[in-house]
C-alpha cells in the first residue's frame, strides 16, 4: 500500500507478499541491532600483530561480535549487512573506535602501550560530521600516545572514487593514522587469536 502510494495515487500496484514481508523482517533487525547496542551484547576481539622478529606483541586488530543471546557470537557478516544503507549503518564503527579508546586507554594506565588497528568502510569519511565525532572521541582520552589508532579505510571497487587524500587528511590532523586496504568482503571479519576484550593473551 505504501508503495503504491509513493508511485502514484493514479496506479496499480500488485501488493507483493514476499517484498512486504522482507520489509517488515528488515524493521525487525535494525529494531533488534538498537536494542544489541543498547543492552552490551556486542563485544570487541582483538587480534594481536606480532613482530616476526622478535616475536613481540606490538599491536593488535579490534573486531566486533555480537554476542546474541539466541543465536551464540554472531561475526560480522552475519548482522552488518542488516544495517547497511540504514540510519544505524554508522553506529557499529562508532561504537568499535569509542570502545577501543577505552581500552587502549586502560592498557596504557597499566603500562601495556599497545596500537590498535580499525577497520572503516570508505563509504563512512563521506559523512559529514565524522570527522567532527572522532575528534571528540579522541578528545576523551588526552594521555593516549599519538597516532596509536589505526584506521585501515577499506574501499570497495565502488568506494575507490570516492576515497581521496581529502577525505583523509582531516582524519591524520586528529593523531590518527590511516591506510588503506581494498576488499571484497564485509568489514571485521576475521577471526581473531584472542577472545577477550579487556587484555590481549
């Protein structure tokens, strides 16, 4: 009905069962991803970067999971793609870098002075108040060491033409370094060595 109206008041539209009902599940998931933030079930993992040489810990990798109290630790790929092209696309990188800092910050006050490594899919520096929102985050924890977040922009062929030095350097002028990386795939998903969110093993 809905979309018959948003056509024309002057044409037929064949109600689809199947598209009504696709729509209705997709309300249902991102209700169900506000509410996984809202009540603590998505988790960080981190990933440790060794140094081959000396086989030193020198950074890790954060990446997300939602720990579903149905359906076990859900990885990436299985709720990411529900938020994509939604009002709630960019809350899951917002809430990774806010938690990480977190983290980093307590790692640093105990001594551990670690690099943690981001993934951030390009499509994101387009936002208008991104860059805006982590120098506020970054704000919240003046003793972290410069440059210690890491954020890997992962372009899609797709996203390549949009990614440019621009778009970037806003990111570098608030001590943050970025890379970039081309994928194919969804953004944190890998598997990480170690399952703890608090310290790396």
């Amino acid at each position: 009905m809905y979309r018959a109206k948003e056509l024309s008041r002057n044409r037929i539209h064949v109600f689809d069962v199947a598209q009504d009902q696709a729509l209705l599940a997709r309300i249902d998931d991102l209700k169900r991803f506000r509410e996984a933030i809202e009540h603590h079930e998505l988790a960080l993992h981190y990933q440790p970067k060794v140094d081959l040489d000396t086989g030193d810990i020198v950074g890790a990798e954060a990446l997300i999971r939602w720990q579903h109290p149905e359906r076990g630790l859900l990885l990436p790929a299985d709720f990411l793609p529900l938020v994509d092209g939604s009002e709630l696309e960019i809350r899951p990188s917002e809430w990774v870098i806010a938690h990480a800092l977190d983290h980093m910050t307590a790692w640093h006050t105990s001594g551990l002075c670690l690099s943690v490594s981001i993934n951030l899919p390009a499509s994101h520096l387009l936002l208008p108040d991104f860059a805006d929102w982590l120098a506020a985050a970054l704000s919240r924890h003046p003793d972290l060491i410069a440059h210690s977040l890491e954020l890997e922009i992962l372009e899609s062929p797709q996203s390549r033409i949009w990614t440019s030095r621009s778009r970037l350097s806003p990111l570098s002028r608030h001590w943050v370094s970025t890379s970039r990386s081309t994928t194919s795939g969804p953004a944190f998903n890998r598997s990480p060595i170690s399952a703890d969110s608090r310290s790396i093993r």
